[in-house]
C-alpha cells in the first residue's frame, strides 16, 4: 500500500514539473519587450476604471455555501458506501434518514430563496 | 510470461533485473522504478492531448460543415505541434497590476489536477499506476484543484472580465461537483470499493445497465465541470472576452487550453471506467494490450459525446444553468442514491436485483417527466395571464 502512495507523491512532482517545461522553454525562446502599454489591463481598448477587487454580488457565494453542506456530506457517505455489505438494515436506514435529512436542507434553502438569481 | 501476452510487467521485469544486477539497494529500486512509471502514465496523458485537439478540431470541423486543420502534415496532423512552437515563441504578457504568484500558479495547477487524474487510471487487468484504495475519493479530491486554478487565474488578473468568469466558476463549478460526487459514489454503492481497479472488476455486467440514470447525470454534470459549451459562462468569449484567461497569452494560455482538452478526454475514460467497464471486454483478462484497446475505444465514444454536445447546443444563460442543478440534477441524484441503497441491501444476490434496480431509474425518471410536465404546465398557464403584446403590422 505504501508502494501505491509513494506512486501518487512522486506524480505529484512529476505532473508539476510537466507543464512548467513548456513554461520554461517560452522563457528562453520567447521575445520579451514590455511596455507600459502593454502591461495595462485589457478592457477592450479602454482605460480601466476604478478597483477591480471589489465586493460584488453576493448570490455566487450563497451557492458556495450550499455546495459546502453537500460536499462534505458526500464525504461522509463514502465509508458508508465502502462498507455496504456489512452493515445492518439499520445502518442503512440510518444512511438514507442522513441523506433525508440534508434533502430537508435542500429544500428549506430553495423555500428560502437561496437557490434564487435575482 | 512472454512479451506478446503481458508487455509492460515483461519489460518492467526485465529492468528491475538489471537495476538489481546493478547491485542496488532494493528501496531505490523500488524509487526507480516507481518513477519509471510515472513518467509513462504522466507522459501519456500529455501526448494523448496533442492527439485530442486535433481529433476535437478535425470532428468539430466536420459538424460545421468544414475540413478543419488539412495543411500541416497529412491530415492536418503536425496542426498542433505547429501551434505549440506558434504559442511557446510568443511573447508572455503579465499585466502590472496582476498579482504575479497566483498569476503563474493557476496555468501550471489547471494541468496538474487533470493529470493527477491519470495517477489512478486502471488502463489493462494490471495495468494500474497507482491502485489506491480510496481511488475514487481521490479523483474528486484533486479534481478539485481545477476549480481552485480558474478562481485563481480570475481573481488575480486583476481584470473585470477574468473576475466575472472566476465569479461564475465559483457558482458553476461549484455547483456541478454536487451531483457529480453523489453520482461518483453509486458506482462505489455497487463495487463495495473506492479503488477503480476493484470498480472495473466488479462489473460483470456494466453499471449502467444498474444505473443509466446515474450515468447520464455524471456526464452531464462532467461536461459542466470543464466548462464547455452549453456551461462555457466563464469563458463566454461573446459576453466577457474570454473569461479567467482574459489576461493570459502564449505558453500559459496554451496550459489552459492543454487542461481543458485533457480534462475532456479524462471525462470520457471515467466515464468508461465507472459506468462501461473500463477495460472489461472479450480477451482482455488474457492479453492487457486488448484492455487498453477497449478502453480507450469506450473513452473516445465518451469524448465523441462530449464534442457532440459542444458543437450542437448553445450557452445557456446562468440562472437556467443554477436552476438546472439544483433544483433537478440533485434532488434527482439525492433520491436515485436513497433508492438504489434500499434496493441494493434488499434484493442483493437475488434475482429480482437487477429488475428492481432498472425499475427504481424508470420510476425516478417518470417522476420527473411529472414534474417537469406540472411545472410547464403552470408556466403556460402563467403565461396566459399577461395579454399578448401589440405587434406592429404591414401597412
């Protein structure tokens, strides 16, 4: 096993230093003549105007917050998925009222408005 | 073992003779040969890309109506290598108000999560990179690094357009790993097993002849995750140029467009592994070659679906796109995942398991026709209520 995830760290090194070949060679093959006028922010032809890291809508973040509830709720799924055919009829049960009750989440953020683009 | 039946364990044999006739401590043998098989398995997947943009740009080409890349190399082949040499002599542009660390990271992390990807890909019966037994846990874990590389490439931009599309992946991208993930774990429900190589090998029968609906909805949601046409809002190249990569040019831009390309094909191998048997077909336990053969014809069908999708239908507008997940795709997951449970430790290694599995994805999806078919209904009749505009006549 731990053969298997000396694998996966040594592919993390390796898939890092794969696309930064190319980066490397545009370095030395590239020309580079910077201007200030090429550096400025592209705003079709316009000059930019005003902050860009600014507070924005807050409906995109709402989403996240509900995608966070769910995601970590698959998480916890999994072992109960793995396990499947040792656990009792009431472990299983037990799974679907957990997955009940985060449809109830669902569904008290779309009552809610959340689930909204206004 | 021969070299036409098993080629690589013939070959991988063969070398770690002669690393240990090299009289070379067995723990760097291993280092050695570990590496060895990375480099292949990373290197495939970064070939196979430059393979895969020909083949998108030649059938996309094809859909429209035209030729597509024929002049270099026959068939157009070399189009891509030419395009590589094209993109790495172009001059880099970072902007002076980019912040430059997340500005270099987000190319370099948006193929890095795709080809991490390939780490547990299992090619032939034995023909594995890594066979980790939380394989599946571990694709959605560093798929989700390419979220983190288009917020990455947005926010620090320092861009209006790249900061609206990194705004949309946050909502799109965030989205669709919702009923993504909960599909990801029927296949694992069904196999008992997170590891794809015990995954494949449990499918006797492919899952989704247990599962279609599942499977329809992890590719659909997939197409959303690498963003593509119909869900290309943050890239929509006519509302906000071209979205996070706004402000990239030459070589990092090419790194996006490697990822996205590679991604797509990764769909359709996952696709084939979770739900289609990966490499399972007639002779593949005997010569693995074959495996891989299968496999990838099942992964290309995938890709051919996905390309299909992007050349026919148009973007959808965001709001449609939110609602579409939510209030469809996980409500529709969340009750196939409860069903399929409750079937699964009722009926398991009976007859009857196969019929009540198929009717619990019939009896989801004719719910959902209702449902679908109550809320037209209701929009019809609320459109009724306003009176019809004036329309302006010939005179």
């Amino acid at each position: 096993m731990l053969d298997q995830w000396l694998f996966v760290g040594i592919f993390v090194s390796i898939a890092a230093v794969f696309p930064l070949l190319p980066l490397v060679m545009a370095r030395f093959l590239a020309p580079r003549k910077p201007n200030r006028i090429k550096q400025e922010t592209y705003e079709c032809g316009i000059e930019t105007v005003g902050d860009t890291w600014v507070q924005f809508k807050i409906q995109y973040y709402v989403y996240a917050l509900v995608f966070l509830i769910f995601d970590i709720e698959t998480v916890f799924l999994y072992p109960w998925a793995v396990s499947f055919d040792v656990l009792p009829l009431f472990a299983v049960f037990e799974g679907v009222l957990f997955i009940l009750i985060l449809a109830a989440g669902l569904f008290y953020a779309w009552r809610k408005g959340a689930l909204e683009w206004s | 073992m021969t070299f036409f039946e098993d080629p690589v364990v013939f070959l991988s044999n063969l070398i770690q003779d002669l690393l240990v006739g090299l009289n070379l401590a067995p723990s760097v043998v291993t280092f050695f040969m570990t590496l060895l098989g990375v480099v292949i398995v990373a290197s495939f997947g970064l070939i196979a890309v430059i393979f895969l943009i020909w083949l998108e740009r030649k059938v996309a080409a094809r859909f429209q109506d035209r030729i597509g890349p024929n002049r270099a190399g026959p068939y157009g082949l070399l189009q891509t290598f030419a395009d590589i040499i094209k993109l790495i002599t172009k001059e880099d542009i970072t902007p002076d108000n980019a912040d430059k660390v997340a500005f270099n990271i987000a190319p370099i992390l948006s193929v890095v999560s795709v080809l991490l990807i390939w780490a547990v890909i299992p090619f032939a019966s034995g023909w594995i990179g890594s066979d980790i037994n939380v394989g599946v846990l571990y694709i959605g874990a560093v798929g989700s690094f390419g979220i983190l590389s288009v917020l990455m490439a947005g926010w620090s931009s320092n861009n209006k357009y790249a900061l609206l599309g990194a705004f949309r992946a946050v909502a799109q991208l965030i989205s669709y790993e919702v009923p993504m993930l909960i599909t990801l774990l029927i296949p694992v429900l069904l196999a008992r097993t997170m590891g794809l190589m015990g995954i494949v090998e449990a499918q006797s029968t492919w899952f989704v002849v247990y599962a279609p609906l599942p499977a329809l909805i992890f590719l659909i949601s997939s197409i959303a995750e690498i963003g593509r046409t119909p869900f290309d809002l943050l890239e929509a190249e006519s509302e906000i140029v071209a979205g996070f990569h706004t402000e990239y040019t030459g070589m990092k831009f090419g790194l996006f467009f490697a990822g996205e390309f590679l991604h797509a094909f990764t769909i359709g191998v996952l696709t084939a592994i979770l739900f289609f048997g990966g490499w399972r077909g007639p002779g593949a336990e005997t010569y693995p070659v074959l495996g891989v053969i299968y496999l990838m014809l099942k992964a290309l069908g995938g890709y051919f679906i996905v390309m299909w999708v992007r050349t026919t239908l148009p973007r959808i507008r965001i709001d449609h796109m939110l609602n579409f997940n939510w209030k469809l795709l996980v409500p529709v997951t969340l009750a196939l995942l409860m069903l399929i449970a409750v079937l699964d430790k009722a009926f398991a290694g009976t007859a009857l398991y196969l019929p009540a599995l198929i009717a619990a994805n019939l009896v989801v999806f004719a719910g959902l026709m209702v449902a679908l078919r109550q809320l037209a209904v209701r929009q019809r009749k609320e459109r009724k209520r306003f009176k019809k505009r004036p329309v302006a006549k010939p005179a």
